[in-house]
C-alpha cells in the first residue's frame, strides 16, 4: 500500500504541475487562497461540531464558535443581508437545503430548463426530483440568453408555482427578476436565486443584486466567481424568524451532520479577502470575459450574444459547430493546455452533441492576465482551431503565455505559489 499512497502522491503532483501550465478557463472553477488554503489542512479538518455556535452537540467547540460567528458576520456584511447560513457544504446541498425549507414534495417550482442553462438542481435526476418538487419552466429568449419574461408572466399566471428559481450554469445576463416581480407578488410566489456562478460578481458590485431585486433567498456554492473552498452558503434578506429557522433546519439536521468546519474556516478568509479585493477582482473579471468574447469573435468564431456584448458575466459561450462541434473542441483544447468544457447551446438537439463550448475567466484574471492576455489566447484559439498551427506548438504557445502568470492575486499572501500544495507547506515529498 505504501507505493500505492506514493502513486497517489505522484499523480497529485502530477496534476498541479499539469494545471500550473495550463490556461484553465472552466467557468465554475477558480483558485483557493494561501491562507483559505491553509485552513483546509487545519486540525478543523478533524473536528465535529454539529448545531450552531453555542448550541453544539460536542465538547471542545469554543473556538469553531468564534470561527463560525466571524464567517456569519463576514457573510451577512459582504451580502449585505440579516440572514447568513455557512453549513452548507456545496452548492447542490445548499440548494436542498432551500427546498426543505421552502417547499413541500408535490409542489411546483419555477425554474429554466438545463438546456437553456440551468444547474442540474433543478433536474427529475437532481435536487429537485429528490424533494419530490415538479419544475415549471420559465420560457426562454435564445437571442437575448435570459428569461422571455411577457411569455414567463403567462406560465406563472397560469401555473402559479409558489416558489420561483432564477439562477444558471450558463450564466451570461442578469435574470430579469426586478421585471417578473410583480408577477411573483401577484401569484404570492417567493423569489430563490441560485447565485453560485456569479456570488462573487454579486459581492463585488457588478452584477444583480438579486436580494434587493425581489429574492428573499440566495444560495450558491463558494468556489467560482467567489474565489473560496468548494463549499456552499445561504444568505437571505427579509426573512422573517420562522422561515429563518426553516433555512436552518433545512442545513442541519436536513442535508448536514457535520459541516466541515476546515471548509467553513476557509471560507471566512475568502470573504474577508473578498470584502478587501472583490470589486477589482469582479470588474476584472467581467472585463477579460468581454475582451475575449470580442477578441474571439473578431477571428471568426461564433461567440453568442455578440448583439449583447457578449456577455455581462465570468463567462462567454461559443458555438463551434464549423470548428467540429463542442466534445470534439473541448477536447483538443485540453490536449494543448486550454481547459474548457462542452456546452448544451440554445437550440441543441441533443445532449450528447452539445454544440458549444463554455469559457470563463475568474481562474485566469486571479492569476493577472488582463485584456492584452485574452487577446493573445484568442489568437492562439484561432491558430489551432482555424489555421491548423500544429498541436505541438500550440501547447508550448499555451505554456509560454501561462508562465508569466501562476501566482495569485487578489488576496493575502498573493505572491504565494497558486497550484504547488507542497510549497504552501513547506515541505516537499518528491
Ligand atoms: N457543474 C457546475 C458547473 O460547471 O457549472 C456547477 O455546479
């Protein structure tokens, strides 16, 4: 077993190594920082502390305590609401955390279709089937990317959900919440919003503001835009004590035992960070996803939305039907280094020949490439995929450009190697 804990190791290292060369453009990704970093391998990893501060099931919790509290603080103070549940342990189990408390089995919901860009939460085969909840879908304008909100007041009048989900996996425009809230009043609905992708353009000012816009819940996962540990959150604004206890309930004892407290420590260092660095960081953000998206489509590629701007998000969407269609695409981009993912486009067909690629830049801007840096990686992009430039030279065009660029900024300690676990610690096992 002892050469099988070394393989393991050795692929580790392998790994990293592997991403520190690449240009990781997923948009549900990004990089923890030195100091979340370090709360991950903590004696917290160790520990349980069911309940809430002060009200644990265990001994020894004095100072998980103090850490939760400070975590609740920095989340109520970043999102600016009276609400905040840190247990959660990703974005999947937030959002059945959400269900327990605001629905019952049987009832509809209000959601996208995953075609047209939802989370798989909302899926028969996800969260939703799991609570037992029936999805009403929204209708949904191809050409603008969001919510057809005249034909959506037509569903929900007809359908009248009691609760209404607004949020994307695909998320490239605000969801027009302010224009459906009316209607959500008028069939006496709740807004939820699934802010896991853009929480971080959220707290940094430059997107929605979905709590203000007439959501009384947001939940998300930690670890995209919010550059934290893979961990999840539930904040809300003007919940009255019963629902808050509900959200409550709905974590613990709901969908949590234990709420990996080594994560939630993490987490309060990536929303300090962020309450310091996530204007900049978010508009960055915004920026390079828009400099690319223009870069791209100045070189023939059919990027979406370009009417729009592309985008007013992390990500882009390109179709590349021409190039050889999205499962194809994205995987010769990982032979040379560029990590993307296939994509489900408005008006696919099929699920197995999705007919786009999805990009997002919140790993690449963390490490400070800025616009001139996108339009290097489209001209690579283009290199590859429309000029036959050999794999080859690709790959050590990828790895020239992501050299100058593997230590992170828009934290504590930046400077800090962002992908070698082994220098974090001090100490190397090679
Ligand atoms: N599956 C993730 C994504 O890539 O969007 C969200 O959980």
């Amino acid at each position: 077993m002892a050469r099988t804990v070394a393989a393991l190791r050795a692929t580790v290292r392998h790994h990293s190594a592997r991403f520190e060369r690449a240009i990781p453009l997923i948009a549900s990704e990004n990089l923890l920082s030195p100091y979340a970093k370090e709360m991950l391998i903590s004696d917290l990893h160790s520990r349980y502390a069911e309940g809430l501060p002060g009200e644990r099931y265990y001994e020894g919790n004095e100072d998980v305590d103090t850490i939760e509290r400070v975590t609740l603080d920095l989340a109520r103070r970043l999102f600016r609401c009276s609400f905040a549940d840190v247990r959660p342990i990703s974005g999947t189990v937030a959002n059945l955390a959400v269900l327990k408390a605001l629905t019952e089995p049987g009832d509809l919901v209000g959601t996208s279709r995953l075609a047209d860009g939802a989370h798989i939460s909302s899926a028969g085969f996800g969260a939703f089937g799991l609570r037992g909840v029936k999805p009403v879908y929204y209708a949904w304008d191809p050409e603008r990317m969001t919510i057809d909100v005249p034909r959506t007041r037509e569903i929900l009048r007809a359908v009248r959900p009691k609760t209404c989900l607004f949020g994307l996996s695909l998320f490239l425009f605000p969801m027009p919440i302010d224009e459906l809230r009316p209607t959500l009043e008028e069939i006496g609905a709740r807004g939820w919003y699934d802010g896991a992708h853009v929480l971080g353009l959220i707290a940094g000012g430059e997107f929605q503001d979905p709590l203000r816009e007439g959501c009384t819940v947001l939940s998300a996962s930690t670890h995209k835009t919010l550059p934290g540990p893979q961990h999840g959150i539930l904040l809300a604004e003007g919940a009255d004590p019963a629902l808050a206890k509900k959200l409550e309930s709905g974590a613990f004892p709901g969908v949590t035992s234990n709420h990996h407290l080594h994560a939630m420590a993490a987490l309060a260092v990536s929303l300090a960070e962020h309450l310091e660095f996530g204007r900049e960081y978010a508009r960055a953000t915004v920026r390079n996803a828009r400099a690319l998206a223009q870069a791209l489509h100045d070189r023939g590629f059919d990027v979406l939305a370009a009417d729009l701007g592309f985008t007013r998000s992390h990500t882009i969407a390109v179709r590349v039907e021409r190039e050889g269609g999205g499962e194809a695409v994205a995987r010769r981009l990982a032979e040379v280094g560029v990590i993307t993912n296939k994509n489900l486009l408005p008006g696919d067909t099929s699920p197995k020949h999705p007919g786009g690629i999805r990009i997002g830049t919140p790993e690449v801007t963390r490490v400070g490439m800025g616009e001139r840096e996108m339009v290097r990686l489209a001209e690579i992009l283009d290199g590859f995929l429309h000029r036959g430039r050999a794999a080859e030279t690709v790959a050590r065009e990828v790895a020239e450009l992501k050299a100058g660029f593997t230590t992170l900024r828009f934290c504590f300690g930046a400077g800090e190697a962002a992908y070698r676990y082994y220098d974090l610690v001090g100490r190397d096992p090679a």
